[in-house]
C-alpha cells in the first residue's frame, strides 16, 4: 500500500481507532504529520502525547485552537525553546503552568512568568529548577504570592 492508500483508509476510521493509531509509538512519523491534521481534538492530542511525534509537528500542534493540546505540546521534551518562550505568552494559563513545568523553559521565560496574573504560573516558575535562588527566596518571604507562598514553595 502506498502512503497516500494508507492515509485514505485511515481517514475512513472512528475517531477512537485514529486516536489510538495516533498514540502509538510504531506510528510512522509521515503518518503522525497527517494525524496532526485530523479535525477531532483527541486525535490531535494523541499525537501531541506520542513521544516519537516530530518537533516540526508540534510546532504545527503548538498553535492548535484547544488549550489542553497547547498545553501538552508544553509539556513535550523535545519542544525547541523558542516555541516554549511563545507557549509562556499563551492566553490560556494552563499552557502557560505546563511551559513553567517543562525542564527545558528558559530561565529568563521563567522569570517573566513569576508575574503572570494566574498564581499557579507563578508558584511553578518560581519553583521550577531553572529559576534562580533568589526568586525562591523572595516567594519564600511574599506571603501573597499564592496565597500562603510557603504551601507553594517550601518544599
């Protein structure tokens, strides 16, 4: 079967056996770009959870109309910092807390985000690992800034 054959009959499939074609690690990269496509989000994130899914793939994902697709393309360790730097400028705050989970954010991306409006941002840009001591320590003393910042950063 030819590619174009292939990508015709899975086009035919539900959009449970695409999602499961998608979430597969055998899945063939040319096969994953086409699924990136799909219009049924639980397709898309499927491709954004496969680990084997290509960076230029979730560069396409990581303007995806869903939030929680951003937001997982966030999570992807293999997701080129200039996309995170963008994702930290995401109108959704739970793509922004993925891009201060992610060990890969740049350190100067998460010190942005220690001001972000959304005080979960800033409890895990302040405690992400990239960031430096002295932002730990000032949260330590800032008791607003989530809350009781000791519950956030005190670990």
């Amino acid at each position: 079967m030819t590619k174009k054959e292939i990508k015709q009959l899975v086009a035919k499939l539900t959009e449970v056996a695409r999602a499961d074609i998608a979430g597969c690690p055998n899945t063939p990269v040319w096969l994953l770009d086409f699924l990136a496509k799909d219009k049924d989000k639980f397709v898309r994130l499927a491709v954004a959870m496969n680990p084997n899914t290509p960076r230029e793939t979730l560069m396409m994902l990581a303007k995806d109309k869903m939030g929680f697709i951003r937001a997982v393309v966030a999570s992807a360790p293999n997701i080129p910092r200039e996309i995170l730097m963008v994702l930290a400028e995401d109108k959704d705050e739970f793509v922004r807390l993925a891009v201060t989970k992610n060990p890969n954010t740049p350190r100067e991306t998460l010190m942005i985000l220690t001001e972000d409006e959304f005080r979960f941002v800033r409890a895990y840009a302040a405690w992400n690992l990239n960031t430096l001591k002295e932002v730990k320590d000032d949260w330590k003393r800032d008791k607003t800034a989530c809350g009781k910042a000791d519950r956030c950063v005190s670990r």
